[in-house]
C-alpha cells in the first residue's frame, strides 16, 4: 500500500508539472490547433509517467549525472512517442525539423526542472521556518 501511495504521489506530481507546462505552451500560441480530449489526456499520462520515471533519482548507487542522462532520454522518448500519438511529428524527415525539436525539448525540459526547484525551495523554506519558530518557542 505504501508503495502504492508513493507511486501515485509521483504520478501526480508528474501530471501537475506536466500539464502546468502544456497550458504554458497553449496560452503562448505555440500549439497551432486547438487542444483536444486526445492532446490533453496523451500529455497528462506521459507526464504521469515521466512523473513515475523520475523515482530513479532516489538511486544511490547510480551517479546523479548517470540519473538525469537517463531520465532525459526516457523523457525524450516519451515526449516524442507522445507527439508522434498527437501527429505532431509530421516533418520529422526534415534535419531542421529535429534541431528546432531538440532545443525546444530542452527548454520545456529546463523549465520542468525550474518548477521542481522552486518547488522543494518553498518546501524547505517552509520546515526551515516551522522549525526555527519551534526551537524559539522551546525557549
């Protein structure tokens, strides 16, 4: 059941960031049709499981370099599995179709990682503060 929880958590966690991201890229003007139950449902469950995948940075024993490569490229498969779903890949046979591809994903990619930051940022600041008020108040 723990497990379960935990699972879900992440899966969530992917979902929110997921589609916090796809409304940036909608409201932007980026995506040239309008969003269909098909897009949005395809992108909230690959964000759920790049949600998911992102369990792998508890890994000890693996390097945190060796981690993220991995978690890239998964992510990347993911996305891409996701548009291809979607036909958003329809001049993938053009070289720079896939540069153009590439640098976006890693701008989504670093934004994603932006949201966690600020995220587990405010966390911290939050226990660090209940924290400080409960050591004053012990004294």
């Amino acid at each position: 059941m723990k497990l379960l929880m935990k699972n879900m958590r992440y899966f969530v966690r992917g979902v929110t960031i997921g589609s916090t991201l796809y409304l940036l890229i909608i409201a932007s003007g980026y995506q040239s049709t309008p969003p269909t139950v098909k897009n949005i449902l395809s992108v909230m469950l690959m964000s759920g499981l790049i949600g998911l995948l992102s369990q792998i940075f508890e890994i000890e024993s693996l390097s945190y370099l060796v981690v993220l490569i991995g978690h890239l490229i998964i992510t990347f498969t993911l996305v891409s599995a996701m548009m291809a779903y979607n036909g958003w890949l329809d001049q993938w046979q053009m070289p720079q179709f896939w540069m153009s591809y590439l640098l976006e994903f890693v701008i989504v990619y670093g934004l994603a990682w932006v949201i966690i930051y600020l995220t587990i940022n405010t966390k911290i600041r939050r226990i660090n503060q209940a924290l400080k008020k409960r050591n004053l108040d012990k004294k």
